[in-house]
C-alpha cells in the first residue's frame, strides 16, 4: 500500500512500507518516469535501513501502441 505520493510534469512517485518475508519492514518507492510522449519507465525500488538506500526490484519500459 502506498502512503505517499508527489508528481510532476516529468514523472510520479509513490511510497509506501511493506512487510518482508521475515516481518521486516520494507519502504518501496515506484517512479514513473516520461521518456518521451510515447514512452514512460517505471521503476520499482525497495529500502530495508528507511530510505537511506535504495535497490532496483523492477524496472520496465512502456511504450504506446501504434494503430
């Protein structure tokens, strides 16, 4: 679940905690960033020590469909 959030022309951002597999707890951040008017990179980070540092879980790139 995410808690916060902030946005810009050029990107979004989320955070929020979850709990980890040993009941840890783990602060994501997802970023959604534009590349250009058809293309945006998501990025999905973790932090065990509270946002201190950060660690690439996931990152994809979208494009949009040409008709």
């Amino acid at each position: 679940m995410f808690f916060d959030g902030k946005t810009s022309a050029e990107m979004t951002q989320f955070t929020g905690p979850s709990q980890g597999p040993n009941g840890e707890t783990i602060l994501n951040r997802v970023t959604i960033r534009r590349i250009s008017a058809d293309r945006v990179e998501q990025a999905w980070e973790k932090s065990t020590d509270g946002g201190k540092s950060w660690e690439i879980a996931f990152r994809g790139e979208y494009m949009r469909k040409q008709p």
